[in-house]
C-alpha cells in the first residue's frame, strides 16, 4: 500500500484520464462476460416433443461433387420421421449433374434442384436459397452447406426439438475441424468467439445474427418478410441480415445440444479464408442501429482496451519508479478482466465442442485483438470494393 501513498497522483492527469477510460473500457467487457456470455453456461429444459414438423433441409452447393459425397449419405440416415434433403446445385461444372443422376437415387430422402443461371436482380446464393425455400415440401426450414458434417444421425431431431408455435427460428451451432497450424486456429478461435456472441446475445433477447451452417426456421416467417427483398443484392447476408430482420428474443430459439453441431472444413489458405471474412464482415453495416451499436461496444471495448493497457504498460515502463502505482492498478484492472474472460469462456468452450482449450484463451484474447484491429483497417481501406459469394 505505501506505492500508493508516496506516488503523486495530481502530477499526472493525462494519466488520471487515460486510467479511467481504461477502467470504464473494462467494466463494459465485465458485464459482457459476466451477465451475457454466462447463460450459454445453463442448459435449457425442453418440453417433451409430442409431434414432430417435417422437416426440408437445404444444402446450396457450387462445385462441392466431393463434399456432397460424403454429406449426403450422413444427411438420408438422419433419425427422423419425416424430412427432406433438397440440394441447390447452383451452376455447378465438377460432374455434379451427373452424380445427382446416377448416384443420388440411392438415398430415398434427396432431391436435387438445378440453377443453369445467374440473375442480376439477386446474388446466386440467394437465389438459391430462395428457390428451395419455395420448392420445399415442408413448413420447416433447415439450412447447412456441403462443407459440413453432422456430428451424429439426431442433427434434425435435436434442432426441431426447440421449435414451438412461439420459437419459429434455432440458432445452432457450427465449429471448424480442428487441424495443425496458425491459420487454423486462428479461424476456431473467431468462429468459438463469434458463436458465443452470437449465442448469448440470442439467449438474452437480442438475437442479431446467425450461421447458415446451422439454422433452422419456418417457411411462412421467411415467405411474410418477403424473403431476402431488403437486401437481394448484398452479397452474403442470407444468414445474418436474415435474422436481423426476422428475429426476436420472443421468436427465437437457442441450441447447444451437442449432438446438433455440423462440423465445417475450414479454410487452408489464407487468401481463401480473408475473401470468406471479407464477404462475412461487408453485411455488418446492413444491421439494425440497436445490434451495431451493442456489437460496436463490445468489439471497440476490447481493441481499445487492450491498446490503453499496452500504453499504460509502456509509459509506466519507462517512469518505472515514479508510474509504479500506475502499473500495478492498470495490472489489477486488465487481469480481473482476463481472469473472468478466462473462466466463462473457458466453461462455454465446454458447451461448444471444446473449441478452445481452457490455456488457450489468454492467447485468444489477445490474438482477436490483433484480428479486430487489423481487420477493421482493412475493410474500412476496401469499403468500395465488390465481393462476391463464388
């Protein structure tokens, strides 16, 4: 305590000003931590399901013949009473239409749709998406894409257990295979941060977005939006400009049942992956005030959190025993900080497929900051830029 009293803390008001943004910049990432993030850490108790929707799931895919060989197997021995499979081939030239005519007949719950065009009042994905929404024989709508694989055969089932005639819309959950390398880790440890974002905020009350990974919702709720009409030409959003539109704490449903993750092959380069958030991250600005607003305070607090304290760090560094007290308060605030962080995430990386190792999340932490901070230059230096889904 006697750092405190001998350091002359009226000499320094720069300082003063700086510790208390800080202070303030942390206190908003604690109520993040502790009172949103926390509720992906209590199970929810489900009704028993007396009947069962049927059920279309919807896979859009463009030149993924392989990827649809494995899937579509997986996807016809689903445990479930009554469903679907539609595939959205859209333009595809890898052997596509051949497989869907000589091989597909095997699985009795899949049909294929054939798109030999793109229009120009609407991006191809939606397009697709929309055209089997409209050919689907069923009321509810299950979304994923070729690149992914249920992690059991009670995918659908799991899902539609958290559909009522008040929850019409199921966020899931989709994380990335796990393999060696920075690249890789770096896309589990966004897509584990995002989910819990995306998750939680769900669970509170304020759904904003979703994963087309993994997401289902009833047919007559896209077709009463008009469907994707606000945003037909925005490439990407047909997840989550979709849900920023049609979501609703009292319409939406949360689910973290294990059995219902689909597992995504991730990028392996890293131009592969920047054209992916590129594209992801361009929607941002189509969402709603309230959404921008609450993902602005959590994403700013974090890079500019971490920016004070790397300040107050250096400054105090070389002022060593004058700053002494200004080190060990910026200290004690980040680590309270992290520590919290590193439990709750911790727990909810439990939740969600373990997709960060609890030692991990410090590096995480710290690595997201170098990711937002960096890919906030970059998309505010190509704002004026076309992307494209294919």
């Amino acid at each position: 305590m006697e750092i405190f009293y001998s350091t002359d803390w009226s000499l320094y008001p720069v300082l003063n000003t700086l510790l208390g943004l800080f202070a303030v910049l942390v206190l908003v990432q604690l109520y993040y931590i502790l009172f949103v993030f926390t509720k992906l850490l209590f199970r929810q108790s489900l009704d028993e399901k007396k009947t069962w929707p049927a059920v279309t799931v919807v896979v859009c895919a463009h030149n993924e013949l392989e990827n649809l060989r494995e899937l579509l197997p997986m996807l016809n021995e689903q445990d479930y009473p009554h469903y679907e499979v539609v595939v959205m081939d859209d333009r595809s030239v890898d052997g596509t239409v051949v497989f869907a005519e000589t091989e597909s007949n095997a699985w009795s719950h899949v049909r294929f749709i054939h798109i030999k065009r793109e229009y120009d009042h609407v991006t191809p994905k939606k397009y697709a998406v929309t055209t089997a929404i409209r050919n689907a024989a069923h009321e509810v709508i299950l979304l994923t894409d070729a690149d992914c694989r249920p992690t059991t055969d009670q995918w659908i089932k799991g899902m539609a257990a958290h559909l009522t005639e008040e929850k019409q819309i199921v966020l899931g959950f989709s994380p990335y295979e796990k393999r060696s390398g920075l690249l890789n880790r770096l896309i589990r440890f966004e897509t584990f941060y995002a989910a819990v974002q995306y998750l939680s905020l769900a669970l509170a009350g304020k759904p904003y977005m979703a994963v087309g990974r993994n997401l289902m919702y009833r047919k007559e709720l896209f077709m009463q939006n008009k469907g994707f009409y606000t945003h037909l030409r925005v490439t990407g959003g047909d997840d989550d400009l979709l849900m920023n539109e049609i979501a609703t704490g009292q319409n939406t449903a949360v689910c973290l049942d294990a059995d219902t993750f689909m597992v995504s092959i991730p990028k392996t380069t890293w131009g592969d992956w920047y054209r992916q958030k590129k594209r992801h991250l361009s929607v941002s600005k189509y969402y709603k005030t309230g959404n921008k607003l609450r993902l602005a305070a959590l994403s700013g607090t974090h890079v500019l959190g971490w920016l004070l304290f790397l300040g107050l760090l250096v400054g105090g560094a070389l002022n060593y025993k004058t700053l002494l007290g200004y080190l060990i308060v910026a200290g004690s605030i980040f680590g309270v900080r992290l520590l919290a962080q590193w439990i709750v995430l911790g727990l909810a990386s439990r939740t969600l497929h373990r997709s960060v190792g609890w030692f991990a999340i410090p590096l995480m932490d710290k690595t997201l900051f170098i990711y937002y901070f960096c890919m906030s230059f970059i998309m505010w230096y190509n704002r004026r830029k076309k992307v494209r889904w294919r």
